[in-house]
C-alpha cells in the first residue's frame, strides 16, 4: 500500500510539475510577446483618443509623455505629409529608440505599408543589432479632425532567455525537493490508512476462522471508526446466530434423544419384564406412545416452519366468528386443570386464513399454559378498534424481562438458558407464531413485565359486528 500511495503522490505532483513547466517555460515567451502585442495596440489606442481630445497641445503631449513612459515606449506622431507633430518620451528609452534613426525613406515606407493594410496599422519585430535586443514596431493610421495623422511606436521585447535559464535551475531544485517532500508524506499517510486497515484485517481473519470473541479497533480518521464498530456489531449478531445455532442443535437433538431413548428403555422393559404382565404392558405401551406424539408433534412442527419459512404456503381466507374460533381451540386444553376466562363477546365476524390463525392461537395459549401463575388462570380476550380486532393471551405467570422480549420468538428460545423438555411444547411454537404473522401481515407482540405475567397478542381484520339480542 505504500508504494501504491507514493506512485499516486508522484503522479499527482509530475502532473502539476509538468503544466508549471509549460506555462512557466515553454509557453512563457509567446504567451509574453502577446501580451505585450496586446499592451501596445492599447497604448496606441489609448494615445490616438488623447491626440483625437479638445486639449491643447501641450496637455495632450504631456499626456502622451505619461502614457508611453508607463509602457517604456517611444513614439512620434507625423502628419499626412510626413512632418514631425511629436516625439514623445524619447529621452526614458535613449540611444534605444528606435525612431530616433527612422530615415525619410523609410518613414514614407511605413506609411505606405499603413495606408495599403486592411486594419489601417502595421506591426513587426526586429532586433536592435547595436544593442542586440528584441524589440517591436507599431504603425497606425488616425484622424484628426480633417487632417490624418500617423503614429509610430518602438518599445523593446525583454529579453526572457536569462529568466527562463533561471526557472529551469529552480524547476529541478523543486522537483527534488517535491519528490522527497511526497515520499516523506505518502510514507506518514500509508502508515496513517494502513495501520488500522491492517489491524482490522487480522482480526477480520480471526473471526472468519470462528473466534467471535474478536474485538475491531479502528483509530486515526472515521472511516476506519465506523468500519470497525460495524464489524464490533456484525461480530456480536454473528456470536449469537452461532449461540442460537449451537442451542438449537443441543435442543432438537435432546428432544430427540430424549423420546427415542424412552422407547427403547419402555420397549425393553415390555421384552424383558412386563411382558406377561398385561398392567404393567399397557403402562409401558403408554409411555411409548406418549413419547412417539411428541415426537411427531416436533416433526411437524419443524414441517410447519420449514414450510413457512421457504414461502411453500397459501393463504385460505374466510369470514369465521371469533367467540367459536376461540371456543373451538379452547377444547384442545380442557383436559388441562387450569381456569380459562374467555373475554369475547359473540357476533365479531373477521376474515383470515382460520387454520393458520387457530395455530397461532393454540402456540399462544400453549405457552401461556407453560407459565400459568399461581391463581391458575388464563384469559382470552378481544378487544375491536376500527376495522381491527386484537386477540390477547394473559397469563400471571413470571414474566419476561425487556432483553428477552425480542428473542422470545426464536427457535427453542427460553426466559432462561437451562432448556427443559415440556411434554406438549417443541419449542418452536412462538417460531412458528412469527412465521404465520409475518406470512399473512397480522400484527403481533408481547407485553410484559418481569415477574407480572405477559400478554402475547395477534390482530385480525373485522368484518362485521351482530348485535345481540337479549330477550
């Protein structure tokens, strides 16, 4: 990763490095001899309005004195008939003026060369071969009233090849120093952005190879901080999915082993001892057969989830009264010694799938049943909001506390971590509620407080209401 953000530094800075050169270099002088070009058309310019203005003579050449001396020019104005008007600032640029030689000849050649130009102005380069200095010519024609004049401007080039030499020298200085200035900082930031990548990495390998009691630190800049308290958080759901799976393994297999192991030890007893005992045979036939109901009860439950959870269901919804919905799942537990309070009043029509919703009702009540409270009472109730009717199961039973009230609906989850067989529980009852819920869209939950009983509850969809007639 070092070498990677070094070669990025150095691309960047040989980037930046090479515009500077051709800006600073090799554009610099014709990107200088434009705009002096450009400076000198505008003096002209700005001196013709001058001469062209209502000032007198000596305003207007005081004027143009100021105006060329700012520009280090030299300039003379000459009539149409090629007379001398003014010679302005001659004396800033001395023997260097080039006009102040300007034979008749050649006067008359320039304008001429003025007059036959399309723009009405002439402009070339020269070299002062006494001085041996660039310098640049500009002729214009202007008006004056009725009277043409002509303007001559001589200002030198200066001379770039020294300037350059010298950005050339400084280029290679900075050049180096860049170069160590970027291998010191890409060194410092590869440090700064590997470390903590590094450091989660190994700890990424460690909770791959199954450690979930790894712990990611992220440090220098948010990004990494975010990062590893994101992996702090995937890691720790990660130890409880293995939790519920190791739970889930140990539960089904002692359900499982449970049962199995009874009937051997039942079916060896009716071999080796009861079996000529036809009491004690039919008191050892009824453990087995016990023993098989809850077996088929926890295969079918796990069918029951299993199909739900792969989405192989479909959804019959009819329109069926609560009062005997309730009664009729009810009977299921009479064999039970506890006290059912039934809390519905008749004529509430809903519409729903009523198999799904019954399992959902008889996982409710089953599990009240486990944790009934010490006046023995259950009650079922329904109360109607609207177009909604919610089913509640209550039991004064021990509760559950606020952290278990979400784990509740998990495989084999228990208010505590020792599990316990129960005969007419699998386990997955509260599993296969959620399933069910979530696959028609009724609304479920559970409210309670620890050690003041719970109450598990399920919405349906109200189609009507009959009132009732007491006669």
């Amino acid at each position: 990763m070092s070498f990677r953000v070094w070669f990025y530094f150095l691309t960047l800075v040989g980037t930046i490095i090479v515009i500077l050169w051709m800006l600073q270099i090799t554009f610099l002088e014709p990107y200088y001899r434009l705009n002096r070009e450009r400076t000198i058309s505008d003096t002209v310019n700005e001196a013709e309005r001058i001469y062209q203005s209502n000032l007198d003579i000596t305003q207007k050449d005081s004027n143009l004195r100021t105006l060329f001396a700012k520009q280090n020019m030299c300039g003379i104005i000459y009539s149409d008939t090629g007379i001398e008007v003014s010679l302005i600032a001659v004396d800033l640029m001395g023997q260097n003026c080039f006009l102040r030689g300007i034979t008749s000849n050649s006067r008359q050649e320039y304008i001429s060369l003025i007059q036959n130009a399309a723009t009405g102005s002439i402009s070339f380069p020269f070299t002062n071969e006494f001085f041996d200095q660039s310098m640049s010519f500009f002729g214009k024609e202007m008006a004056v009233g009725d009277s043409q004049f002509y303007i001559f401007v001589n200002t030198p080039m200066e001379l770039l090849d020294s300037t350059v030499t010298i950005l050339k020298n400084q280029f290679f200085v900075v050049i180096m120093i860049v170069i160590a200035l970027a291998t010191g900082l890409s060194i410092m930031l590869s440090r700064h952005l590997a470390y903590p990548l590094v450091t989660i990495n190994n700890s990424a390998k460690k909770l791959a190879s199954g450690d979930f009691n790894v712990e990611f630190t992220g440090e220098g800049y948010n990004e990494a901080i975010e990062l590893s308290e994101i992996l702090n958080y995937a890691t720790s759901e990660f130890s409880k999915t293995d939790e519920l799976r190791r739970d889930l393994v140990a539960n089904v297999s002692h359900d499982i082993k449970t049962p199995l192991t009874m009937i051997k030890a039942y079916a060896e007893m009716i071999k080796d001892i009861s079996g000529d005992d036809p009491l004690k045979r039919e008191e050892h036939l009824d453990v087995i057969v016990n023993e098989v109901d809850h077996l088929e009860r926890l295969v079918n439950d796990m069918l029951t989830l299993s199909k739900y959870e792969s989405k192989a269901y479909v959804i019959n919804e009819t329109e069926f009264e609560l009062l005997t919905h309730v009664k009729a799942t009810l009977r299921l537990f009479f064999s039970l010694d506890i006290n059912f309070i039934v809390n519905v009043r008749e004529g509430i029509f809903v519409k729903a799938d009523e198999i799904k919703m019954g399992q959902v009702l008889y996982n409710f009540i089953n599990n009240a049943t486990r944790f009934v409270g010490e006046d023995n009472t259950i009650i079922i109730e329904a109360l109607v909001d609207k177009n909604l009717v919610t089913v509640r199961v209550i039991d004064h039973g021990i509760g559950i506390s606020k952290e278990h009230q979400n784990t509740v609906w998990d495989r084999y989850a228990q208010i505590n971590k020792h599990h316990r067989r129960n005969e007419n529980s699998t386990g997955l009852g509260l599993s296969i509620v959620r399933a069910i819920c979530e696959a028609t869209g009724s609304s479920y939950g559970v409210i309670s407080e620890e050690g003041e009983g719970a109450t598990f509850y399920y919405t349906l969809n109200l189609t009507k209401m009959k009132s009732i007639n007491k006669g």
